[in-house]
C-alpha cells in the first residue's frame, strides 16, 4: 500500500450523526488519503460510527487542541489537514494535491456556511476577509500544515479555546499561509442555535478580549458555560 499524500485529522465529541457521512466523502473525494478520528471522550456512538470507516482511531483526553495533537502525531502524510467533524472541503483532488505539491509551509481554506439567507452569507464573508487581511484562520477553515512543520512547532497549544487562533499566529511568523479559494462548508447551527446577532457579537468580543490578553480558560468558562 502507498504512503498516504494527506492525512485528515478529525477530532470529535458527540459527532456519531455526522461523522460517517463525512468519512465517507472525504474517501471518496481524496482517495490515498489517510482519515484518522480523535475522540474526546463521546457518548452517543461516535466511536462506533467511525471505527469501520478510518484509517486510525483514536482515544484522547477532551479538549480539542488535545485531540489534534494526538492524530497529528500520528499522521503518517506529508501533511496534516485538521478537520472539524461537522464541516467538508470542497476543494477539488487536484486543486488540493497540487496545492500541497507546492510544498507550502501551512494553509487554510476559505469557509461557506450551510446557511440559507443573507445574513449566513455576510457572516463568511466577514470570515473570509479577515482571515486573508491577519492571516488566521479558524478551525472551520481546515488548517494545513507540513508534517514536519507540526511537530517542529510542537502542534497546538494545550488551551480549551483559541488554539486555532494562536497556533495560526505561530505559523505565519514562519511563512505565510496559502489560502485556497474552494470553500469548506461547515455547519450554522451555533448561529442558529444562539441566534444569529448574538452569536456574531459573543464571537466578536471573544477574540477581541483574547487580543486584549483574557485568558483562553476565561474565555472558555463564558463560551461553554454561558
């Protein structure tokens, strides 16, 4: 069997109604890749549901920058892509395989929200815009990175929010990211969940108290627990 040419890492929680679709289509859309799963500790039958479906399973402490550690180390492809279980690339195989031919330090992609309406459409707008302005990116966007580069950077920080952003600010002191336009489609449902203001305002003043120096346990006690 050949050497994978792109590892998928997924770290999930609770994900046992999505987490088969998408190891399905990421097979079918990226064949060679390797798809290893990170579980943080599910009750609803993740495990269950992934097992037959990935290359890796496996156990990890909760907390998602733990879980990514975990299957990046493992990852056996030149490079990593970190996953989000309820979002899926759209990027083409050849777009992708030659974007990571080019050998680039790390990326992300552009995001879409599942969304109906204007507002979902403003919304990753506004994502996508600032992430090509600071070159950070969120864990929706699918971060890429070279596996060499992951372990000499010693992977994500062990905090229970704002890994993706502080690991990002890592990254593009090494090299700038590249950003590819094929969007990844991820799931709305905390904007509908919180409603759709609210949900922009709290995530506003999230990193924008994380940029003033609140801690990241700060931030996560009033995002988990609010």
């Amino acid at each position: 069997m050949s050497e994978p040419w792109v590892t998928f890492v997924i770290p999930v929680l609770n994900e046992a109604a999505r987490i088969g679709v998408l190891l399905r289509d990421l097979r079918q859309r990226y064949p060679g890749c390797q798809l290893i799963v990170v579980d943080g500790g599910s009750s609803d039958g993740s495990v269950k549901a992934a097992l037959p479906l990935c290359d890796q399973l496996l156990l990890a402490e909760r907390g998602r920058a733990r879980q990514m550690n975990l299957g990046g180390q493992a990852a056996a492809a030149p490079y990593v892509a970190f996953l989000h279980a309820d979002s899926s690339p759209t990027v083409s195989l050849d777009v992708l395989r030659a974007c990571l031919k080019s050998s680039p330090c790390w990326g992300f992609c552009h995001v879409r929200l599942d969304g109906n309406g204007r507002a979902m459409r403003i919304i990753e707008w506004c994502m996508n815009g600032r992430s090509r302005l600071t070159s950070v990116a969120t864990g929706d966007q699918m971060l890429m990175v070279r596996n060499a580069v992951f372990r000499a950077t010693g992977g994500f920080a062990d905090l229970p929010l704002m890994e993706d952003v502080e690991y990002c600010k890592r990254l593009r002191r090494l090299a700038s990211p590249v950003i590819v336009a094929a969007p990844v489609m991820t799931s709305s449902r905390r904007w509908k969940q919180g409603g759709t203001a609210a949900t922009v305002v709290r995530m506003w003043l999230l990193r924008l108290a994380y940029w003033l120096g609140v801690s990241p346990e700060t931030l996560s006690r009033f995002y988990y627990e609010r």
